[in-house]
C-alpha cells in the first residue's frame, strides 16, 4: 500500500544521505523508532540540527506529527533558541 511505498522510498533513497545520522550502539538501541518527544540525543549542543533533520525528513516523506511530538520540538526549539 501507499504507506508501505512511503517506506520503501525512505529505506532506499540514496538523495538524503545528509539526513542519516551516525550513532553509536548504544545510542541507536535507545532511540529505536521514537519521536523527539521519547529521546534526544545526549549531546544538547546537538539539538537543534538533530530537529532540522528530524523536520526536514517528516516533510519530505508527508509523515504525520501527533501533538506529543509537535509540543516537543517547539519545547526543544524554543528552550535552545534554534533558528527556525
């Protein structure tokens, strides 16, 4: 289905190499496939890129954000004075 195409494109799509980020192991495991409003990175001064890529992702794959994850980055936004 559409949802499925959605993932295939996002799993395959070699144009958005500069949204992947590198992560250590434990890093990864305690992310899984949480929203901003579950896990940040532990690095702080990283928060900011971090919501960019996280946004510009969401955009480009025309995926939803619930309220949670919404309050969230405007939080974290707001909190680290990222430029928006």
């Amino acid at each position: 289905g559409f949802l499925d195409s959605i993932k295939l494109k996002f799993a395959n799509n070699i144009d958005f190499d500069y949204l992947l980020l590198a992560v250590g192991c434990s890093s990864n495991s305690s992310k899984g496939s949480s929203d901003p409003s579950d896990w940040m990175p532990d690095n702080s001064s990283y928060y900011c890129e971090y919501l960019d890529k996280w946004l510009n992702i969401k955009s480009e794959f025309r995926l939803g954000i619930d309220s949670n994850e919404k309050n969230a980055i405007e939080n974290y936004y707001q909190e680290n004075s990222c430029q928006n």
